[in-house]
C-alpha cells in the first residue's frame, strides 16, 4: 500500500463533518441515526488505515515512512512553506490511541446520544475533532500543528457546551477555551520565538539545529518553556488545570474522548514531539518533571474526596497526566546530563511517558464510559445514590473493575507496566519527585477503588428518584446498558488488560527509539527479579485495602476520618480554592472591579471627555460665528476693505 494513503486517516473523518453539516444535519430528520452511521463508518476506516501506518513503521527503515509534503504558501521566492506529514513511532502510536478510541466512543455515544435533538450536531463536531487531533499528530512543522491545536481547541468548546441551554455547560465552555488560550499564547510566542531565531517551523530541522547547538541559551529556554505553556493548558497541568474537572458538563462519551486519547493527550503529545529542544535546556527539562510530578500528587488528592463520578475520573486524568509529564522530564533530565545529546537519545527518552499515555487512553476511555453507563440506569453521578449496582449491571462493572485495577497499576494489568517504568525513571533521575510519584500510586488505588465500592458494592441507594425525594420504590428502572454501549467498553476493558504486554520485553521502547527499559522485565514474571514493582505493588494493595476498610466492610469510619482531617478535607473538596483565586478574586475583583473599572472610567472621562470637549468647543465656536453672519451687504463689505487693509499693511512691513 502506497505511503500516500496515510492521508486519507486525516480526509475521512474531515469528509464525515462535511457530509453530516452540509447534507444530513439540514435536511435529515433528527431521529435519524444516519450521522452516527457516517461518522462510525469514516472513523472505523481511519482507525484500520491507523493499524496498517502502525504496522508498516514497525517494520520500515529507521521506523519512519517518507510521505511526500505538499506545496501551500509561497512568498516571491523568499519563503516558502509546505505542508507534510512525519510518520514515525511516536506518530504511528499517536494514531492508533487517538482512532481507536474515538471508534469505540462513536458506537458507544449511538446508545447513549439516542434521541438527542442535537445528534446530528453531536456527531459532525466529533468527526471535526477527530480529524483535528489525527491532523495534529501528523503534522510535520509547528505552524501547521498550531492550527490543528486551536481547532482541538474549538471543537472542545462546542462539545463540552453541546448542551448549551444549561449554563452550567455554558460556563464550563468558556472556561476550558478561555483557560487553554492562556496556555496557547505561550505555544505561538515559542513558535514565533524558535521561527525568529531559524527561519522554519520544521520540526525536524528545529531539532536539527538544536541539538547541533545552532539555537541554544535563553532563547532555547524561553521557546521550550513557551511550548511547554501550550501544554500545561491543553494538558490542565498545574496551574491551567481548572478547566477539565468543570468540562464534565459536556456529555460523558465527549468526556472519555477529551480526557482519553484528544485534547488532554495533545500537550503530552507536543512535549514528546519536542523534547529534543527540552533536552538542549536542562532549566527547561526541569520544569516540565517538577510540573508533572507536582501535578500528579495535586490532582489526586482531590480526587480522594468528590462525590460524583465523573469528576472523581477526571481529577484522576490530571493526575496521570501530570505522571506522564513527570516521565518526559525525567528521562530528558537524563539524556540533558548525560552529555552525549542526540535526536535518538530525545526520542528513546519519551517512550515511558507515551506508553503511559498509550496504555492510559484505553483504561481511562473505559472508566469514563462506565461512568455513562451508570449514569445511564441511575439517572445520576452521584456516588452516594449508587451502590449494588454489580447485581443489575454485571458487564459494566465487570469491564469497571478491570479499568479500575489497571489505572492503580496491579500486575498483569496494562497499568502496571507503564506506571512502574515511570517510578524507575524518576528514581533513577529526580529522586525527589519519585517520593511524590509513589505516594500518588496509594492516593490513586484508594480513590478508585472508592469508586468501584460505593458505586458497585453494598445495596441501591435510590439513583435520581432518591436525589428527588421518591425513595427506593423504582428500583425495576435498574438495567444492564445496551449491547452497543457495552461492547466498546469490553473491547476498551481487553486493552486496558493486554496493552502494558507490547513492552515486558523492551519492545515499544525499541520501537520509539531504541530506548532501554529499566532492567527488571526479563519477561512476563520479570517483576520477581526487581524490589521496585513490589513497593509499588504494596503501595497500591495499601490504598485498595483502605478503601475496602471504609467503603466496603465499613471497618472504618469515613465520616470520622473526614471530621480527623477536616482541615485537609475542606481544602481538597474546595479543590484548594483555585476556582475561588482565579474567579472571585482575580476575575471579579482584581480585573473587573478594578483593572477593568479603571479602564472604564478612563474610556468614559478621558477619551470620552475629550472628544466630547472638541464637539462642544465646535458647537460653541459655530454659535459664536453664526452671529456674524448678518445678511448685510454694506457689513460684509466694511469687513472685506479691514482684510485687504490688513494684508497691505502686513505685506507692506514684513516685505
């Protein structure tokens, strides 16, 4: 098959939106399920083109497929821009994560979107920002990602608002696009910084010139960290994170897309794509392992106290976000101290952040769409409206359970490998960050195996009709979801069990570089020949057997462990009064009751003042000459002779 064809993984899910906007979502009713059909059917294939890419770069030259670039834009000679796709490993990955999971959410999102008056709408924008995400990991120069990464950015907008008459929704769109375009003018200042500097946006010449020492210093420093702002807000790095736990107002399979393997995956993805500029600068390098390894341990804490699901799951993606920026900078720390810097060297050192990121798509996919199940015979996310739920809904929280126990990184599950190769780097490399790392392996385990008890274990506790004041009298409403919700969760839960696999010995990370794992698989059982995966495998039995104590027997009390704790309880549960800072403080006070004010008074009594005084002085002085103009001849003509006298005498004089 011709190398061309890996355009098609970016034109059929951008033919699906043009389709579905132009001619299906005008004139089809919106009962009609034909959208969803498109859409499946343009993604499935996109997802079979992603494989065949996958399989044909593990077996090429340098794992790397040349794919001609097209011409775009050219300015008298001077400058000339094309735009062209890289494939390589990390592209190759990138796609299968980003296809798989986007068909797997589209057949899902056919039972759950039923009946929805915007389902046509639903499923153009999720081809559009399909096709974006698949757009911006092929992308060969910055510029041409930066579009692709503004469009990622739109179509979180309109999906995250799809409900749009619900101002919460509303307001939750807002934020994510207003928040991560704070992020974004840090992408396109390094973006301009790097093209100042080199005359390209090629990603490959600007790794080129950085590693050969061409671009170095503050301005490597300054473009890196720029980029890296990119990320931090596509990402909800700390302190840009505000806007993904409030994006859960979007509908749920919106939510395992963005959190999974599209938006959120981008800024793990640009650091990846970049990280031999990040190596040429260990200051650079550094920030990105302290953000990562600050926010993983951030975010989980919040995690350990919310009440609704969906947002337990998503303090949950910040937090394993923040451990696959922990592995970037870890292992790029390394390579930047090692000396010998090399493009190979960059590109091994990412493949432990993006086999978390690979093996996280499909777990956390997974969580989020049992989420929406629940969510589906509840009628709520409400945790403590659930409970008992295995009984009714067995496939749901059997494929749960199996998510569950990956993302707490328990051995043979997906989870655990990448998650325990991340723990090597950071020993090995920024031991500080590691003591965070391992202490978010026991946060992470508690949280979500709180999840799977209050939600699956122990009796119904009323869903909606209890939240409505009705009791338990509706339990019959309980029900398994439909075949075409649970067969993309039990394709997600085979992943989220057998995808860790592709690295027990050393294969992706050969793949992506030719990069080494840590020394302690020697195979499938390789975890007995090493102390480290039995820490960590202890820490996370820890925080499952608390959470069994609390949640399940009950040994414990979680109201007085909360009222022991209450300090730190409050400030988790008020998500450290972030929201309170940037909204109520920085916001209204700071920017609308006074920077904002103050510019309005000077907009109303300075600008407006003075050219409302010229406009007076105007009709003033026109009132004051009106006077003057009489309609008498003998008048005109006595002021006409003082002017001509006048001009005598000053020619006269001054010649």
């Amino acid at each position: 098959m011709p190398a061309q064809l890996v355009w098609f993984i970016f034109f059929l899910p951008l033919a699906s939106f043009a389709i579905i906007s132009l001619f299906i979502r005008p004139f089809v009713k919106a009962e009609s399920k034909v959208a969803g059909y498109i859409t499946i059917v343009a993604i499935g294939a996109a997802t079979v083109l992603s494989y065949w890419t996958l399989f044909t770069v593990i077996g090429a030259h340098e794992h790397q497929l040349e794919v001609a670039a097209l011409p775009w834009l050219s300015i008298g000679g001077v400058f000339d821009f094309n735009v062209g796709l890289i494939i390589d490993s990390l592209t190759a990955v990138m796609l299968v994560v980003v296809s798989t999971v986007s068909f797997m959410v589209q057949i899902y999102s056919q039972g759950y979107m039923k009946g929805d008056t915007g389902y046509h709408r639903y499923y153009a924008w999720m081809s559009l920002f399909t096709m974006s995400m698949l757009g911006l990991v092929m992308a060969n120069n910055l510029l041409f990602m930066f579009i692709f990464w503004e469009m990622v950015g739109l179509c979180s907008y309109l999906l995250i608002g799809f409900w749009f008459h619900r101002p919460s929704a509303a307001n939750a769109a807002k934020k994510a696009f207003i928040v991560t375009r704070i992020g974004d003018f840090g992408f396109l200042a390094g973006i301009l910084i790097l093209f100042a500097n080199t005359g390209t946006f090629d990603i490959a010449h600007l790794h080129e010139m950085a590693i050969g020492g061409l671009i170095g210093g503050s301005v490597l420093t300054w473009a890196a960290i720029g980029i890296f702002a990119g990320a931090v807000g596509k990402s909800a790095q700390f302190p840009l994170h505000v806007w993904l736990p409030d994006a859960m107002e979007g509908p749920t399979p919106v939510s395992a897309l963005i959190h999974a393997a599209t938006m959120v995956a981008a800024g793990v993805f640009l650091v990846a794509r970049t990280l031999p500029l990040f190596v040429c600068s260990e200051p650079a390098v550094m920030t990105v392992a302290i953000i990562g390894g600050f926010t993983a341990i951030f975010a989980a804490a919040m995690g350990l106290v919310m009440n609704d699901i969906k947002r337990v799951v998503a303090y949950s993606t910040i937090s394993q976000l923040g451990y696959m920026m922990l592995a970037l900078g870890a292992a790029g720390l390394g390579v930047a101290r090692g000396g010998d810097i090399t493009i190979e060297a960059a590109k091994a050192a990412a493949a432990v952040g993006i086999f978390h990121l690979f093996n996280h798509a499909f777990f956390k996919a997974l969580l989020f769409l049992g989420s929406g199940s629940v969510n589906h015979a509840t009628g709520t996310f409400d945790m403590r409206l659930m409970g008992g739920l295995k009984k009714v809904m067995p496939w749901t929280y059997a494929t749960f359970l199996i998510a569950a126990i990956s993302l707490a990184g328990i051995w043979p599950f997906a989870g655990f490998w990448s998650k325990d190769e991340i723990l090597a780097v950071a020993l090995q490399d920024a031991p500080i960050l590691f003591v965070l790392a391992i202490i978010t392996v026991f946060m992470t385990a508690f949280y979500i195996f709180r999840v799977v008890f209050l939600t699956f274990g122990g009796e119904y506790r009323g869903g909606a009709q209890q939240d409505a004041g009705h009791g338990h009298e509706e339990h019959h409403h309980l029900h398994e979801s439909p075949a075409v919700m649970v067969v993309p969760m039990v394709i997600l839960a085979v992943f989220a069990i057998f995808s860790g696999f592709w690295n027990v010995t050393g294969g992706f990370a050969s793949f992506m570089g030719e990069g080494e794992t840590h020394g302690f698989w020697t195979g499938l059982f390789g975890i007995f020949t090493h102390p480290l995966p039995w820490i960590s495998l202890v820490v996370a039995g820890a925080g499952i057997f608390l959470a069994y104590a609390i949640y399940s027997k009950k040994w414990l009390s979680a109201e007085k462990i909360g009222a022991m704790f209450k300090p730190l309880y409050t400030l988790f549960y008020n998500k450290y009064y972030m929201d309170v800072l940037y909204e109520d403080i920085i916001v209204r006070k700071f920017l609308m009751g006074g920077l904002f004010r103050l510019a309005q008074l000077f907009d109303t009594y300075i600008i407006d003042g003075i050219v409302n005084g010229f406009g007076k002085l105007a009709v003033a002085t026109g009132r004051g000459v009106r006077h003057w103009q009489t309609g008498q001849l003998q008048l005109y003509g006595i002021f006409m002779g003082i002017g001509v006298i006048a001009i005598v005498i000053v020619v006269f004089i001054f010649g």
